[in-house]
C-alpha cells in the first residue's frame, strides 16, 4: 500500500497559511503531511520560515486524521536531542499518534546561526548517532544521563509521554548512512529514487519499514508561468543535497543556481498541468521501492488550484500505482 503526502513548506508560506494549507490538504485527500524545518528559506524570493514545530502543534489540533512528520529536524546543533524529545513527545499527544519525527544531520543554512562552526559530512553523522540515541532513551522513559563525544544529558525524563512511542525517521542519502542509521531508524527518509539506498537500508533494518522521498511540482494550467516559478522558487535545488548540505545562506544558494535556466528546472520538476508526467516521476520513487511520497507544489499563492487538481486528478492517478 502507497501513501501520498503532501509537504507543507516552510519557506514559502507563513504559518497561518501553512495552517489553512494543512487542513485543505486533509479535505483533498492526502494521506500525510511532512513538515519542512528551517531557519533561513533557500532563496531570498520564498520569503518565509516560521518555527515548524509551533506550526505543527497547530495543525494537530486543526486536522484530524492526516500522519504528520518533520522532514526533516536535526537535534545536534540549533536544538538539542533532548529538546526534540520532549516536543515529538507532546506533539504525539496533541496529534493523538499520528506524528513521526523524521531527523536529519542538518544543513549548515539553518544550523549555522549557534555559530559553532559547520563539522563535516562524518562528524555530522556521528553527532547524529548520539542524538537518535539519547532520544530513544528518553522515549523509554525514566531519567537519562547520557556522556557522548558530541552531546551531553544531565538527568533528564520525560514527564509527559504518549500511549504510543513515536516512530523515528532517519534521512539517508548513501550506503554508509543507511548502514548506520538502518538499525536505529523506524522509517527512511530517501532523496533520490535510487534502488540501492533500499537495499541498503533493509538489509540494516528488518526490511519493513517504511521509505518516505519528496517530490516538486509546479502544477498550473499555464505551462510557462510553472516554468518561470519553479526557476524563481526551486532552482536551488539542482545542485544536489551535498553541495546544499554545505550553503550558509540564501545567497549562497542564488550562487550556486546563478547558471539554473528554466529549462532545467523544467527538465528536473514537472511543471504544467500534465498528470502523466506527474505519474512517471513518482513512479521512478515507487519502483525503487519507497513506500510513501510526498508531493510538493511550488508556489505558495498556487496551493488552492492544486488541491483541486489532486482531488480530481493527481491523487487517483497516483493510486493507481
């Protein structure tokens, strides 16, 4: 069985619309909502990047039945794991079970601003490591005192935990960390539609669990003005998550799209009104094995026709799958 989501963006919406988002994405029929969590939008014309766990705690009590999930949230830099614990732990409650908290390693753009300095790609895993498992030991309950390499807890407990513990996601992005992170995680966060980080990850977990990856479109009737958006919006993206890993800044990222030309972004998100070409992108995620996909539509003043459209249209076709 898949289930499609739908990705409430953080950059490019305030919080009372992601809110109104939210709740219309529950009424058109997806099955789950993940939730950016930034400091900074990737580009100066996205605007926008309220706290995502306060949004959240909202849509909890705004939606009824829609999974949550933070996609993602690093607990080793900005937040502490313990932090993050005691807020999957109460949004849980609030939601009543239906949130997972989905964790990454973090990107220097938002992680960057406790001015620690900006660790490499392996420290930033093993600080991970540590994270995951202080969480997991205040998720058991009872009182935690944790000595790690990276990361310190003195005497810290939960006091308010939910009847059902949340499940973790890990974000992964090559062998090594689905090795690492296989065993430890409850769910896959993939980014590229690559059989192989499947396998991988089930070979280091039980093999059941599920696999959650993103998708950008920019669904209009008008295939140029899709176009001319995601180029605006979205070019940052080409690149590529390890070089976006590594940006400080939203100017940093207008740099490194500076040659991004709308063709190519054309070329890499489907853009237009186009269900087939919706279809054939997220097919290549669902024959790599991922269980679960979430839509994200580009723009924050186009979400109203998209719901529309995946009412009617994008949510059957997708199904069928």
């Amino acid at each position: 069985m898949t289930a499609i989501g739908y990705t409430l963006m953080t950059e490019q919406a305030g919080p009372r619309e992601l809110i109104a988002h939210a709740t219309a994405a529950e009424r058109a029929g997806f099955d789950f909502e993940v939730c950016s969590d930034h400091f900074f939008p990737w580009l100066e014309e996205m605007g926008h990047s309220p706290n995502a766990w306060v949004t959240l705690g909202a849509v909890a009590q705004a939606t009824d039945q829609v999974g949550l999930m933070t996609y993602v949230t690093s607990p080793t830099f900005r937040y502490h794991a313990a932090v993050v614990a005691q807020q999957a732990a109460t949004l849980q409650i609030i939601s009543q079970n239906r949130f997972t908290l989905g964790l990454g390693s973090g990107e220097a753009l938002n992680e960057h601003i406790i001015a620690s300095g900006w660790p490499g790609a392996n420290i930033r895993q093993a600080r991970l490591v540590e994270g995951v498992d202080i969480i997991n030991r205040l998720f058991d309950g009872g009182s935690v005192n944790f000595q790690g390499k990276y990361l310190q807890v003195d005497s810290a407990k939960l006091w308010d935990l939910p009847d059902v513990r949340v499940p973790i996601g890990i974000a992964v992005s090559g062998r090594q960390s689905c090795e690492t992170f296989g065993p430890m995680g409850d769910v896959m966060i993939g980014i590229d539609p690559d059989p192989d980080l499947v396998e991988w990850w089930d070979k280091s977990g039980d093999g059941r669990s599920r696999k959650v990856a993103q998708l950008p479109i920019s669904w209009d009737s008008d295939v140029e003005a899709a176009t001319r958006r995601a180029h605006e919006l979205f070019r940052w993206s080409l690149p590529g998550w390890k070089v976006n890993a590594e940006l400080p800044s939203p100017a940093a990222f207008a740099s490194a799209a500076e040659t991004a030309r709308p063709e190519d972004v054309a070329a890499a998100i489907p853009c237009g009104n186009d269900v087939e070409a919706v279809v054939v992108a997220a097919k290549k995620f669902f024959d790599a094995g991922y269980t679960d996909l979430a839509l994200v539509q580009i723009g924050a003043d186009q979400q109203d026709s998209f719901f529309r459209a995946a009412t009617a249209e994008i949510l059957p076709e997708l199904r069928r799958l």
